[in-house]
C-alpha cells in the first residue's frame, strides 16, 4: 500500500465517520437515509454522464452490491435506531475487517504476510474493545443493560459491510473504470430507501424533509465521496489491509459520539483506540 493510498483511505474513513454521523443526528432514520440514498443517487446521475460504462464483466457485481448496500442501509437504520452512535458505529464497522481477511485469502488468495496479518489482527482486537467497552448500561437509559437488539442490528451492519467490500473490490477491479463503477453504483443503490419512503410517507414526504434537507443532502454527498476513495484505493492495493484501515473511521466515530452526542468515551476506549492505532501501523509497514 502506497503513502497515497493509505492517506486516500484514511480521508474515506474521516468522511465515512461524518455522513453517519449527520445521519444519526437526524432523528427520523427513514428521512435521514433517503436523504442520503437520494444525495448519493443525484451524484450518480451526474458521473454517468462523464465516466467510462463500466466493463461487462463488472455488471453482476454492480447489481449484487447494490442489493447488498439496500439491506446495509436497513440495518444501519435500525442500529441508529435503538443505539448510541459511538458505540453502535463501532461494533458496524468493526466486524468487516477480519470477515473481509479471512474472505480475502481463502477465496481470492490475498494472504497477508506475518506482519501484515499482525497488524490486521491489532487493530481488529482494538475495534472490538472499542466497541464492547462500557456495553452495560451505554444506552439511552443508564443501568439499563446490554442493548442486544442494538449490538444484533450493529454486528449484522458489519457482516454485510465485509460482504459489499469484497464485491466490489471483485466488481472495481473489472469494470476498467473505478469512477464509472461508483458512478453506477451510487445511482443503482440510491433511489430503494427514497421509492419507501415515498410509498409509505406519501404526501407528507416532502414536508417532513424539508427541515433537514440540507444536512442530509450533505451526508449523501460525503458518502459517494468516502466510498468513491475507498473503491479506488481498491484497484491499487489488497482488499484486506484496505479493509482494515478504512475502519480507523471508528476512531473519529467514537469522538463524535462523546463531542457531539455526549456519549462517554474514557480511559478504556482510549486504550482501544491506542491499540488499533499500533495495528493500523503494524499493517502500513508490512513487506
């Protein structure tokens, strides 16, 4: 992985960090991911008109990644939903890595070298400390207990980030054109959420977006943006390191949650936080 590679996925994960969290600052979760899902559709829109089609060899991962960002979306909502942001983008996020490692090299033969494979497994132990620190009573209602419907809808989130980052690290790398895969990917994925929400919604659609039209406009902009890098990065370096420092957006997802939403942070996630920094390292300099 190149010095420009890395500092291209790491802009991703600071921006990725950012869209979730003006979507989890919208309290209606159905208004906050049409907006995002309509943003990332009107940007797509725009990019097919100056960008390459995408080979055909890239269509059946284009159209599989696409039905799995629907159901991402799904259950990002319903985490939001029921948990705090700092916790629940945490568990989301951290679960991808090592999916998408072991995926990587059993399936496409991208075996990390030791220190590589060290590194991964670093950060993904910080991720998952950073994620479970304070799991008893870190909800809405203090002393309350685990949130496990919550932790259920976060670790699904994560599963099916892993599934959408091998695809299309398979999809990018066929389509001869990573700008005209997002492109097509952003306007295929983006138009689900707003068709149900104008379905169920209706007449009253329009005037209940118009308060946070702008804010969540933005985050779907930042998300083609965030995953616009990361699909890049994807044709210049392995899945599975790629993978994991992507998630160092947890880090920044954790102090959001404690600046923004005054969620508690400590000296416990610190120490996470610390420890996935010492493998983000570790992965960088591996060979």
């Amino acid at each position: 992985m190149t010095p420009l590679v890395a500092l291209a996925v790491l802009v991703a994960a600071v921006t990725h960090a950012a869209w979730n969290a003006i979507a989890h600052g919208i309290k209606d979760q159905l208004l906050a991911f049409t907006l995002v899902g309509g943003g990332g559709a009107l940007c797509g829109a725009v990019m097919v008109c100056f960008t390459p089609l995408p080979a055909a060899g890239a269509w059946p991962w284009l159209i599989v990644s696409a039905l799995v960002h629907v159901l991402y979306y799904v259950l990002l909502m319903r985490s939001f939903r029921l948990g705090d942001f700092g916790q629940m983008y945490p568990i989301a996020r951290g679960t991808a890595p090592l999916v998408v490692a072991v995926v990587a090299a059993v399936f496409l033969g991208e075996t990390p070298d030791a220190r590589q494979a060290a590194g991964i497994a670093v950060a993904s132990a910080g991720l998952v400390g950073l994620a479970l620190w304070g799991i008893r009573g870190s909800g809405r209602r203090p002393g309350s207990g685990p949130q496990w419907p919550a932790i259920g809808a976060a670790l699904a989130t994560g599963l099916s980030i892993a599934a959408y980052t091998v695809v299309d690290g398979l999809g990018v790398r066929a389509s001869g054109s990573a700008l005209g895969y997002i492109a097509w990917l952003m306007l295929l994925e983006g138009f689900a959420v707003p068709a149900y929400a104008l379905a169920t919604r209706r007449g009253a659609l329009a005037r209940q977006l118009r308060p946070v039209a702008l804010r969540g406009l933005l985050g779907g902009v930042l998300s083609v943006f965030a995953y616009g890098l990361v699909l890049w990065a994807q044709t210049r370096a392995p899945l599975a390191p790629i993978a994991a420092l992507r998630e160092s957006s947890i880090i920044v997802g954790a102090a959001i949650g404690a600046l923004f939403f005054k969620e508690r942070f400590g000296a416990p996630r610190l120490a996470a936080a610390g420890l996935m920094v010492a493998g983000i390292g570790l992965m960088l300099h591996a060979g």
